[in-house]
C-alpha cells in the first residue's frame, strides 16, 4: 500500500489539501486532526477545560470514536453523533491541542489511523504523522506558512460558515496552538528527517494543491 503522510503547524491547510490530493489519485483521504478535535469535543462536553483535571483513561473508556466514509467524504462520530461540523469550533481546536499532549489519548488513536494506512492506499495528515504515526510513510510532506497567512485562511473559513469570529481571536489561537503543538513533551510538531518542506504562503489553493500533486508524482 502507498501512504502519503502530511504534517505542519494548524491552519496550514493540510485537511483541504489532502483531501482533494487523495481525491485526484484515487486514495483514502484520513484527516487525524479531526480525530483529536473529536477527543477534545468529549472532553468540552463533560464539562472540562484545556487543563484536563480529570481522569483522562476514565472517560477515553466511554468514549467512541468513528470514521466514516459518506460519498468519499470523511465524516467524525463520537459516541454514535456526526459532529463534522461541532468540530471545527475554536474552542474544539483548542482542547484538541490539549488532549493531543495526553499520551493516553494518542495511544487511544493510533492503532485507528495505522489500521486505515495498512489497509488502503492513503493520504493522512496531522502533526506527528511521518514521525510517529507512519514512520515508514512511502512519501512525507511538510507542509507550512506564516502565521499570519494562516490565521487568514482559518478566519475566511470560519467566517464563510457563519461563524461570529475575530481576525484577532483566529490569530491568537493559531500562535498559542503552535506554540503547545512545538513544546509538548509526547510527539511535538517537528518536520521528519526525510519529509519533503512544502512553504505556501501567498499561494491560493490551487497553486498549493498542484505544488503537492507535482511532488508526489515525481516522489512515487
């Protein structure tokens, strides 16, 4: 099987581009960060914040989390509930970032994702991808921009969805997201030895997808 690992820093648009790159060559798209948001939206709902004073093995216990494939899309369930688009809320990405610094909850996830990577031929983005999750990845990518850009892209996004959101607040989160992602102490963000830096600052999103499909081609 051909696995093509992505990684880089929130709002890079790893989850956009990899799934329109696995759409074009025909693979398994995994977008792995949804599957973290999913964790930290379980944790929201039973009532804790970023500082996760709790068990945290007490409620991955009765905790399910499901990926499912509707029309070639990905979708997210958690305990039986689509939450695609609960998700994909700042306060999910930021209890995301908490709960992805808990060994316990990456030990919870990682047999799902290399179980999907042995089965299909895929395309699977995230932090710790090609470090960790898929260390023997066929192809590995980073891909990055500024933190600026990001924040833009992040904050259209959310806007387009009619999310009540400021530049501000998109930005904050996305320097304090990297900050956490870089300085945990289990699977921090860092660009694997062997991974390929893809930089698309200023790019649109069509000139950051070509940049992808021509470097996997030419890679594989």
């Amino acid at each position: 099987m051909i696995s093509i690992a992505i990684d880089g820093p929130a709002g890079a648009g790893k989850s956009t581009l990899s799934r329109k790159a696995a759409e074009a060559l025909g693979f398994i798209y995994v977008d792995t960060g949804a599957l973290y948001r999913t964790v930290g939206l379980k944790f929201s709902k039973a009532g804790f914040d970023t500082e996760l004073n709790c068990d945290v093995n007490e409620i991955l216990k009765d905790t399910t989390v499901d990926i499912r494939f509707v029309g070639g899309e990905q979708r997210v369930f958690l305990d039986g509930c689509d939450v695609s688009e609960e998700i994909r809320t700042p306060i999910a990405s930021m209890m995301a970032s908490a709960v992805s610094a808990k060994g316990e909850v990456r030990a919870f996830l990682l047999e799902m994702q290399r179980k999907l990577a042995r089965e299909n031929n895929v395309v699977m983005d995230g932090r710790d991808i090609g470090t960790v999750v898929l260390p023997n990845a066929t192809l590995k990518l980073f891909l990055t921009a500024t933190a600026e850009d990001r924040a833009q892209r992040r904050y259209d996004e959310l806007v387009a969805k009619g999310t009540k959101v400021t530049f501000k607040e998109v930005y904050d989160d996305m320097v304090q997201r990297d900050y956490n992602d870089s300085h945990r102490e289990i699977a921090p963000l860092k660009q694997a030895e062997d991974a390929v830096l893809l930089d698309t600052t200023g790019f649109e999103a069509e000139q950051s997808l070509e940049l992808i499909l021509k470097t996997i081609k030419e890679s594989i």
